[in-house]
C-alpha cells in the first residue's frame, strides 16, 4: 500500500531517534570552539551584539536630539503663552525622552510652564483646555496619565537624585536651611503642578464654562476625563510621594510637605477605597515622623477632613483586614509614626467621628501596629536606649531623633480624654469628679452590658498593646489611665455586671457582685488566650497596679476617689478567688494547657498576684477587708499539710506565692518547720553536745567589732549551726556559765543593739524612732557595706533560732528585708514634710509647670557637695507638668524610700538570705515578719506563762514561795516584767504565738537559802523559808529562774527587783 511504502521509505522509530541524537551532536559540536559550526554562531552573536549596539548608538543619538529641538523649543516659547495644544505637543515631545536622572531641569521647566498657562486668564492658554477639544480629548487625557506617571518616577527617583547631598553626615541648623531652600526650589514647581491637576473642580475654564448653556455638560466630562488619568496613575504617584516625603522629610518645609500629603490623599480619594492606595498612603505620607505637627494648620484640616485611613476602619471590613495585614511589614519606628499620626488626625483637633464601627476598626489597626512593635523586639539584644520603645536592639533613626517628643506626644493621645470617651462611649468613661464612678450603668440590661464589654475589650486590647510597645511612656500612660480618668473603676464595675457564660460552675467563695466574671474565667482556663475579655482585666489590673502606690490614704478612705474602700475589698475578694483558682484548682486537672493558653494563664497569674500583694500590703497598713478575708475557706488545713509534707508542686507553690491564704499561726509553724529540717540535716549538728559547732570569744567592750572578725568569715551553713560564745569581761576574765544557747542570745542581742544604734551612723531613725539604714553610713564606716551583710546574717540567725529581739525596724525597711518595692503611702513614716509636699503638687489647681518649676529631678547634699540625681532618664529637661505630675510624686517618693538607700539595704538582705531563705520570708508580709523579729508588741501574760511553766527542786504550783512570785509578777509593771523576761530568757518579748513556743519551758527551781543549788525536799511541803541575802539568779540557756525560798512576798519582790534591775551579766548566775 503508497501509504505502508512511504512509510517504510521514512523510516521506523529507530531511525529517528538516530537522527535526534545525529541532530543534538551537531548541535554540541557548533557550541563548542573550534567546532564545526563554531565560526558561523559566533558569527551571529557578533551580529547580534553589533545591532544591539548600533540601536543603542542610534537611540540615545536620537534622544539627544530631541532633548536638544525641545530645549531650543522651549527656550523659543517658554517665556510667551503658549496654546493649550501647543503645550500637549510639548508635554507629549518631552513624555518621548524623560529620564529622571538626566532631565530633572527640564521636568522643573515643564512644571513651571504648565502651572504658568493654567494660572492664565485666558482658557485657550490653559494646558486642560485642550481637553474640550473633541479632536485632542482622548490625546490629552492618556497625555495627563503619562505625565503624571513620569512624576511617580521622578519622586520615586529621590534618593539616587538627592544621594550627594544626604550623604554630607550630620549638619548644622543653617545647613539644613540651605538644604531645604534648594530641595524646595527643585520639588517645589512639580508639586504645584500636580496640586493645580489634581482638583479639575478649580480650574478657572471649568467655571466660566458652567455660565455656558452646554457649560455643566463639557465640564463634567472634563472632571471625569481628569479624574479617570489621575486614578490610572494614582498608585504609583502616592508610593513615589511616601518614598519622597520618607527620605527627605527632615529638610522638606512646611509647604512641601503638605503639598505631597494633599497630592497623595487627593489621589486615594480617586480611587474609591483601594486598599493597594491607602496602605501606600499610610505607610507612606503617614509615617513621616510626627507630620501633623509640622504642617500648617490648613493642611493638618486638610487631612483630617479627608480621613482615608480612619474611613475604612470598620469593625469587620475586608479594607481593614488587608491593611493589618500589610502593616506587619513595617519598621517599628514608620509604625510608631504612623500609630501617632492617626492618633493625631482622630483626636488632636475637632471630635472624632463617634461611629462605633470605625472606633473599633480603628482600635484593631492600632493593637497591630503596636504588637507589631512589640514582637520587633523580641530576640534582639537591648543595648541601646529608645526614648519610645526602652531598651531596643537599634536607637531612634538619625531622621526619627528631632520629632521623638512629638511622636511622643501623638502617641499619647490614645490615652487622652476625648480618645477614652470616644473608644469606651460615655457610658463607660466617667470624667474625672463624677460619682458615684458606675452611674451611668445602673440602668443598663444584660444585653446593653455584654454590647458595651465586647466594644470595650477591644479597646483595651489597643491600650495592652501600648503598654507593651512604649515601656518608657507606661509611668505616664498609667497615670493618664489610672488617676486622671475613672476608666478603672468603670472597668470594675463592668466586669462585675456581665453574667457567667451558660454552663459556668458556680464558684464558692466568690463576690456576690463579681462571681458572674470569676465563674466565666474560672469555667474558661484551658482556653483563656481565646477569653475576650482577658484583655479588658489585663488592661484593669495594671491600672489598678499603678493607683494602689500613688494613692494616699485621704483619697482613698476619706474622698473614696478614684476607687473606694468597698471598691478594693470586693477587687481583693475577686483577685483572690481567681488566683487560687489558677493555682491550686488548674493544676489538678488531667490535661495541662499548652502554648498560648498556658502563656495567657501565666500572664494573668502573674498580674493578678502583682495586685494581690499591693493590695495586701494596703491592706496590712490600713484595713479596709476583714482579716478572714484573705484566706480561702475552701482550702483544708490537713490536706494542705499533707501535700506540703509530700512536697506537692501545687501547695509549695501556694504557699511561696499567695501565703496569705493561710492563717498566720500554720505560717509560723511551717517556717519553724522548715528551719527544724535543715538544722536535723545539718553536717556536725548529731556530734556530741559539748563539741559541736563554732567556738568564739567576744569582750563585752568590743562585742560588735570580735563578732563581726570571729563570723564574717564563716560560710552560711556554719552560722546556721551551734554558735558558742564565752564572754570576756573587763577585767580580761572569762565570765562564768554554760552556754546552751543563752550566752548566745545575749551576745546576738548585744550586737544587734550596737549595730542598730544610731550613734553609731549605720542606721538612723524616724520621728516615730524606728530604724533605717542612714543614707550616710559611708561616713560610719569604709567598711561599711560588709557590716551591712554581717548585721543581715546576724538578724537571718537570730530568726533561725527563734530568738525575739527588741528591734523597732522602719515598715519600709522590713518591706525591703522581703524584696519589696515601697510606695507613696509608706513615706510619712520617713519624711512628713516631703509627704506633704508631695500631696499638695497632686492636688494643685494652679500653672503646674510655671508656677511651680519643677524637673525630674532631686537635690540632694553628700560631703558637703550639692549634686542633682535624676528621677527619670534625662529627668533634668523635663518640666513636671498637670499631666505627669504624679509620675513625679510616684518617682519621687520610690527615690527616698527604695532607690536612696538601695545599696545598704541590698547589703542587709544579702546576709539576711544566707542564713534564711529569701521563698521563707516571703511566706510572711511587712508587719507580720516585724512580729517575727521583735514578737508580739503586747503585754506579756502571766497568766499564758504560768500555764506553760514547770517546776523543779522541791517547787510546785502549790509552793507558798511559787504563789509568792506569781503575786509579784502580777503586780509588776509592763517594763519590769520585760526586764524579768529578759532576765531569764535572754529577751525581753514574749515567744510569737504565746509562751507555749518557749523552748526549752520556763522553769522554776528551788535553790538553797545558804547559797548551794540542792533542791530542798522542805520546798515541797512549804517549809524551809527564811531570811537570806541571796538574790534570785538564771541561766537563760534554759530558761532557768533559781528563786530561793524566801520567807515572804515581800522579800521575794525586793530582790527579784533588784536583780532584774542589775544587768550585771552572767556572774549573777
């Protein structure tokens, strides 16, 4: 068959897979030099390469030509007034050959000749005029189109064009004006002209041809064709004008700007909405450094009128979801200036749009902006010092530096009066005087209160986020936030009137008026990161965190402003509850939440137990909860020891973080616990008696200065051990007495009286003559911070061993002893007078700033010299102004009560911790580890002693002479009796928690009247009394009263007197 034939003639598929390999090895051997084909490809590349060359010869040959006709050209015309053709024809000639970098004269010329026709009184001068020409009108537009794209390159070519002149380095004021007279000399022309092109609506022509019968028609249709060729361009011209406006910002004037940020914000209105233009706009004109405050006003009205960033800030709309989206890409400082600009254009002029779904819009593109910020941050190192963000690992840009106080200033707008009414509704935010702080939520319903809680957490979410990215503004940020609003405790009362969510768990224990939120969150711990209202409590307890230091006790207990006692004791009663929940409660549970819930617990946890400490410590100072308040009723006292016993994370972490829900007297006996165990586990503590521990000896005349040789030098766990101690007296002698444990305690009280001793110069004392580390101690002593450590150990052991002293600390510096941070309300117990001046700047009325003339800054005198100590970073150029007046008073009063005296204090507590712990302490708070020191401030109880004392060598509670010495210490004085304690126990207070803790008991035994110490078997029925010159002696290493069996109550007081009243020592015994 032909077909069959010629298809054997072709060839099968061997053949041409022969002739596709044959094919591809000609091909390798042209490629190669020197092969067959070789010469004719390189041939072709030469010829290639050649008419490359000759087009690019030809082209640049032609280009030069026209740039030279159009020279001639328009130095021909360009004085005259041209036609609106005759312009086109030069606009399109000059479109051909345009190039930024080698035509910027003859764009400046261009733009000067086109603004001077359109400035013409006659329309046919005018370069639009060409426009209502039916033969020119398409021409024209696509015209206009180009040549404002060849303005978008033009800008978009700035740093190449301006390279020479930016890189000169820093340079002086008058530099940078001469600077900024040239770049407005360039700019400047091709600015106007795009403002003249941009409003058609101006145009002088367009009006005359209104007063025509056709005139409105033709008009239109100009304004469309215009609008339609500035839309088309619109992107590329704003993105060129944010690059323009971004780089030379610093030396643009006042004109240049706001003649870019009126082009740009003209042409995003052109383009109805587009997401791909307002990001430019924003990212672009909007993050020039505090721009608002440097245009004109009319421009900075310009802007807010036409408001394109806030007009697509509803709550849910996709415009807004794209731009959150794109800001992630931003620096942080373009996005800090762009978070202060919007800030600026909503509430630095004229009210806002109160428009609830724009506010909110416009809250989640600030909460962005901000976490954006925020996570910039993290990673990096922090060696460098942002006046905006803290430490960071990059400072201020050199273009950021000038205009920081204003950024500043715009961003703290988010927290002004009009922002806060505005972002909460008036319904939330009170201003500052109304009471009572909830009234305008009385009437609200459930619906109405759960509306205005998911608007509000919004918001707060945007402020979390600011506290978070602007570290050094949170002292000024709170303080607007906290004390000069009522948004706190509006909050509060917020949160207590939202229902639990359905299904939530009635929770024991909690506020009548807040268990609706606490059985929400409670119900909600595996998945609190998705809880919508975290933010909104977060956003309360930091503003709660910062009033509780600030707030003295006048505003608190007697104005009840901003929150009131009741206010407090229910927050107190809700934090509480909570906490433990999330302590105790959450653990317990079979699955343990990951990543962000487990973030989001800790980040609540960690706020909540910040102000349950405050509010304690508030509290320890000036009760406004009852004392059954603080401990949780539904904790079990046997199952708490129980799981302390098996060393259950749960209840050692309790125990370390919220002790106070645990009656005070189990405090006490875990700590002696604790200190039972490690003295059991102690290395030599089980070696015989007399041998064990360490050995010294100390002259009464230098106690202080033998100790402090002899156990300075001894590691912890051989101070935490026996301490013997023989006294030397004056005559060089060694005194006589056994020390099981009482030398010691008078030598541990002897040295701490010396220390402690004003006269001495490490310490000083308060009006009310309670003791401080002196500010001055370095006069004392050079050594005087090793004192200060060996005074802490010698105080860490005193509490080890349990010995009482008689020791009135300054409730500031027992604060410290715990690493706590003191606030205002402790600095009366310091300086009365500074309180008092301190109190009278919170509530001046008057010019804060001028009449007052205060810095950040504190005068204070050392050796004779007068120096200035910053309150703040540079605190000595900042005016204390009515805004951050109590930033002042909360910096000043953290100065004299933590900072001044931070190195003696340190010193202390470092020794203080290496006899006890610093997690034993904490078990306790300020006032309650003063009754640990010093014991019970009350009357010692005869009666609590006499059922806790025993009897020995004949006596019993029967004896005449024992019934004889109860009478008489019944009788006694408050002093007298501290004497006869200190008599025979070495202190004069009575054992914390009663006398039944005196270890070993008191006792009393009978000694001889001749002198001996045999018990007298007459003792036992009475008998044996008579006249003898002995004296009643102890040994309080047991706490031994040897009393003879005197023969009258009469006698027995004379000399029980007068050997309480000797303190001659231990030869007495």
């Amino acid at each position: 068959m032909p077909f069959l034939e010629d298809g054997a003639k072709r060839g099968g598929p061997s053949d041409a897979v022969a002739k596709a390999r044959a094919a591809r090895q000609a091909r390798a051997a042209g490629n190669r030099i020197g092969g067959p084909l070789g010469d004719e490809r390189k041939l072709e590349a030469s010829n290639a390469l050649q008419q490359m060359a000759r087009q690019f010869v030809v082209k640049r040959h032609e280009l030069s030509l026209l740039r030279s006709e159009w020279d001639s050209c328009h130095a021909r015309n360009g004085a005259g007034a041209l036609t609106s053709g005759q312009q086109l024809v030069l606009t399109n000639w000059f479109l051909r050959f345009f190039d930024p970098i080698h035509d910027e004269a003859r764009m400046l010329a261009l733009a000067r000749l086109l603004s001077m026709g359109m400035d013409q009184d006659k329309a046919e001068h005018m370069f639009a005029h060409a426009a209502i020409c039916p033969a020119l009108a398409l021409r024209w537009t696509d015209t206009l189109r180009r040549l404002l794209l060849a303005v978008a390159t033009f800008f978009d070519s700035t740093p190449t064009l301006c390279a020479a002149a930016l890189d000169a380095g820093v340079r002086t004021s008058a530099a940078t004006a001469e600077l900024r007279k040239q770049f407005s000399a360039r700019f400047g022309p091709v600015l106007r002209l795009c403002l003249i092109l941009g409003d058609p609506d101006v145009w002088k022509f367009v009006a005359h041809l209104q007063a025509s019968p056709m005139g409105p028609s033709v008009s239109q249709a100009v304004v469309i064709m215009a609008n339609s060729a500035c839309s088309s361009a619109a992107q590329p011209l704003v993105s060129s004008l944010g690059t323009f406006s971004r780089v030379l910002h610093c030396y643009l004037d006042v004109a240049l700007l706001g003649a870019a940020a009126t082009v740009a914000v003209r042409a995003v209105q052109k383009a109805q909405a587009d997401v791909h233009l307002i990001a430019a706009f924003a990212f672009g004109i909007l993050s020039v450094p505090a721009l608002t405050s440097r245009l004109a006003a009319p421009s900075v009205e310009r802007l807010r009128r036409n408001n394109v960033v806030w007009s697509v800030c509803t709550e849910s709309g996709p415009l807004l979801a794209s731009l959150i989206e794109r800001s992630t890409a931003m620096d942080p400082d373009s996005a800090l200036c762009l978070c202060g600009n919007l800030l600026a254009l909503g509430f630095g002029g004229r009210p806002a749009p109160e428009d609830a779904r724009q506010m909110l819009g416009a809250a989640r593109l600030l909460e962005a902006l901000l976490s954006m910020v925020v996570s910039s941050g993290k990673g990096g190192g922090s060696s460098c010092f942002h006046q905006l963000r803290g430490w960071s690992a990059a400072p201020p840009s050199v273009e950021l530096r000038p205009y920081l106080q204003y950024v500043q200033e715009q961003l703290l707008l988010l927290w002004s009066p009009a922002a806060l009414r505005l972002f909460y509704t008036d319904e939330l935010f009170v201003a500052v005087g109304t009471r009572p702080p909830d009234s305008k939520l009385t009437g609200l319903g459930t619906s109405e209160v759960q509306h205005l809680a998911a608007r509000a957490q919004l918001v707060a979410a945007a402020h979390m986020a600011a506290l978070r990215a602007l570290q050094p503004l949170r002292p000024s940020v709170l303080a607007r936030l906290s004390y000069s609003s009522h948004l706190v405790p509006c909050v509060w009362s917020l949160l207590r009137k939202l229902p639990p969510r359905a299904g939530a768990n009635k929770s024991a224990g909690a506020s009548a008026r807040a268990s609706g939120v606490l059985e929400r969150l409670q119900s909600n711990f595996a998945q609190l990161h998705e809880e919508p209202l975290l933010p909104l409590l977060a956003l309360m307890l930091e503003g709660v965190a910062y009033l509780l230091p600030v707030l003295d006790d006048h505003e608190l207990f007697d104005e009840k402003h901003p929150m009131s006692p009741q206010d407090l004791a229910e927050l107190s009663s809700f934090c509480n509850q909570l906490a433990f929940s999330l302590a105790w409660d959450l653990p317990s549970t079979s699955s343990a939440p990951r990543g962000s819930a487990s973030e989001a617990q800790k980040s609540l946890r960690e706020s909540l137990l910040r102000v349950l400490t405050l509010l304690k410590d508030r509290d320890s100072r000036r009760a406004f909860c009852a004392p059954e308040a603080w401990l949780v009723q539904r904790l079990p006292a046997a199952l708490l020891k129980r799981e302390l016993a098996d060393k259950k994370p749960r209840a050692r972490n309790l125990l370390s973080s919220m002790p106070w829900t645990i009656p005070f007297s189990e405090r006490v006996n875990i700590f002696r616990d604790l200190v039972r165990r490690e003295k059991e586990s102690l290395p030599g503590e089980q070696m015989l008696e007399h041998v064990k521990g360490l050995h010294i000896k100390v002259r009464r005349s230098s106690i202080l200065e033998d100790g402090y040789i002899q156990l300075s030098t001894q590691n912890a766990e051989q101070l935490k051990g026996t301490v013997r101690v023989e006294f030397v007296s004056e005559l060089g002698l060694a005194e006589a007495g056994i020390d099981r444990y009482g030398v010691f305690k008078e030598f541990l009280e002897e040295v701490i009286a010396r220390a402690f001793d004003v006269n001495r110069g490490l310490f000083a004392h308060t009006p009310a003559q309670r003791i401080y580390p002196s500010t001055t101690s370095m006069m004392a002593d050079p050594n005087h911070i090793r004192l200060f450590e060996f005074v802490g150990r010698m105080l860490g052991k005193a509490l080890y061993e349990g010995i009482v002293l008689d020791l009135p600390l300054a409730d500031f510096f027992v604060a410290k002893l715990l690493g706590k941070h003191n606030s205002l309300d402790e600095l009366p117990s310091l300086d009365e007078q500074l309180f008092a001046s301190l109190l009278m700047l919170k509530r001046y009325d008057g010019d804060v700033e001028n009449d007052l003339c205060l810095n950040f800054v504190v005068d204070e005198e050392a050796f004779g010299e007068r120096r200035q100590v910053e309150l703040r970073e540079m605190g000595s150029t900042i005016p204390v102004t009515r805004d951050n007046r109590i930033e002042y008073v909360h910096l000043m009063a953290d100065y004299r009560l933590n900072k001044q005296i931070a190195e003696q204090s340190k010193a202390v507590v470092m020794g203080l911790n290496e006899v006890v712990p610093a997690g034993w302490l904490r078990l306790f708070s300020t006032p309650e580890l003063q009754r640990l020191i010093g014991g019970d401030d009350v009357a010692i109880d005869v009666t609590d002693l006499k059922k806790h004392t025993r009897y020995a060598g004949g006596y019993h509670e029967m004896s005449p002479t024992v019934r004889d010495l109860w009478a008489v210490l019944t009788e006694l004085s408050r002093e007298d009796l501290a004497l006869f304690l200190k008599f025979v126990t070495s202190c004069s207070k009575p054992p914390l928690l009663g006398f039944q803790h005196l270890n070993p008991q008191f006792t009393v035994q009978c000694v001889s009247a001749d002198g001996g110490d045999t018990p007298s078997v007459l003792a036992f029925f009475g008998m044996g009394r008579k006249e003898t010159g002995r004296l009643p002696t102890s040994a309080t290493c047991f706490n031994l009263l040897k009393l003879p069996n005197f023969k009258s109550k009469k006698i027995l007081r004379e000399k029980l007197l007068y050997a309480i009243r000797s303190a001659a020592g231990f030869e007495l015994s």
